[in-house]
C-alpha cells in the first residue's frame, strides 16, 4: 500500500569550527546515546581515516522507523529569455529543519538555472511541509522539481531497502512532462558526506538495494511542454502530490 512520506527523525551536522559543539550518535549495542563534543573531543570518536568509530554517524540519534523518504528541496525556473517577458512563477514552501526551527519562504523562477531551497546538502537537514506552486508568468515555459531525501545511516547494518513502487500527481491545467531521478550514495561513510550517484530506473519498481544507501534523494522534474505559448492567467495555480512506497528490510 503506497504511504506518504512526511516523517523524519535525522539530523546532518556541518562543518565543526574550532570551539563549537558538533552532534553525534554513538551507538551502543544497549542504547544509542546522543552527544554533543568539542572538536578536540571528536577526534577521540574517529579513526585514522577520519570516520566515526563502529556504526557512530553525525547527528541527533533516531530510531530505525522504516521513516522512508521525506520533502526535502523545491526548485523552479522558466525557459523563456526575452526580457520583455515577465517570468513570476512562484514557489510558496513552508519547512521545518530537522531537530529545528520551522520557516516559511517564497522563490520566484530564475531564468534558465534553478532558483531552489535548499543546496543538495542542505536539503537532507530540513523536512518540507508544505509546497504550492503559482505560476504567473506571460508565457508557459516553467520547469520546477521536488526532491524527497532518505537517510539511511542508522539502519545501515539491515539487510537492505525496497522501493516498492511511487506515483506523482499533479494539478497543472497545462500539458506537462513529468520525469524522475533516483540518486543514492553507498558508501556507507561515518563522516556525514553526501556523493550521490545515478540509480537506473529502466526496469521500474519494485526496486531493491542489496544494503540500506546511506542518502537517497528522489527528484521530480515537472516541465510546461508548451514553451512559449501564452498563458491562461485564470489557470496558474498548482499543486503536488508525491507517494512513496518504501520499506527497510532487517531480516
């Protein structure tokens, strides 16, 4: 049964500066326990190649849930370069940075690059809660994506995670491409980093990682088709909806 990823429980550090506290799990076979250490102190929970000693990793503990995938990045843009041409389409996005503040924001479409939340990093840090797009522009030509990150370093001794299946539904009254990109990072680091490689989707899903990646992120990318042609300014409001169905084994 598809389920709607809305739930996270994880927390990415950044970069530690002298004399600030960095958060991380050290995980015990009993309890994992949750500590924020100098960076003198961290040192003392690293090995000799810079990694976080036995299953520790960066952040806040969290329970292993099955949490899936969540919101976690919006960007939009809009193909059109004459500059005579108004290009107000809009993302109205409110998020809640995890183990944080929440906040609300609007972006309006750059022209031909992404005007998004969040970095790639900065995404797994922060949970959307909710995302609407008005578009506004004279002509048609807007392009925006949703990203939904999963974090899987504190299941990274199950057996692996299945992607049973996802659907996309959107409200756009214009005709629309919608693609999608898996990317995932396997490599299973302590150190927080994120290096996302290219997941081949040719065979659909159900899909099956022989191990739980330590970061996914799931892009949907939704293009107006009808570049350039005018736009019905009564029809400019959309909305998103993504479901995904995803479960990590541990037997």
């Amino acid at each position: 049964m598809l389920s709607k990823s809305i739930l996270v429980l994880i927390f990415i550090s950044t970069t530690a500066y002298a004399g600030e506290k960095v958060t991380i799990c050290h995980v015990n076979p009993s309890q994992s326990l949750t500590l924020e250490v100098s960076e003198n102190a961290l040192r003392g929970h690293m090995n000799s190649l810079g990694e976080l000693h036995g299953d520790d990793y960066l952040g806040a503990c969290r329970e292993s849930s099955n949490i899936g995938f969540y919101p976690c990045n919006v960007g939009i843009k809009n193909f059109n370069t004459n500059s005579t041409n108004t290009t107000h389409d809009y993302v109205t996005y409110s998020s809640m940075r995890i183990g944080g503040e929440q906040q609300e924001a609007v972006l309006e479409a750059n022209r031909n690059s992404y005007h998004s939340a969040f970095t790639t990093v900065q995404a797994f840090e922060n949970k959307l809660l909710e995302v609407k797009i008005n578009l506004s522009s004279e002509l048609m030509g807007t392009d925006y994506f949703v990203d939904y990150c999963f974090d899987g370093r504190a299941d990274k001794n199950a057996k692996g995670l299945l992607i049973e299946d996802v659907a996309h539904v959107s409200s756009s009254p214009y005709p629309i491409n919608i693609s999608m990109e898996l990317l995932c990072d396997t490599q299973n680091r302590t150190n927080g980093q994120v290096d996302l490689s290219r997941v081949s989707l040719n065979n659909g899903f159900p899909l099956s990682f022989n191990k739980v990646p330590e970061f996914c992120l799931l892009r949907f990318n939704v293009l107006e088709t009808n570049i350039g042609e005018s736009r019905n300014w009564s029809q400019s409001f959309n909305r998103i909806s993504t479901f995904i169905d995803s479960e990590i084994i541990s037997q």
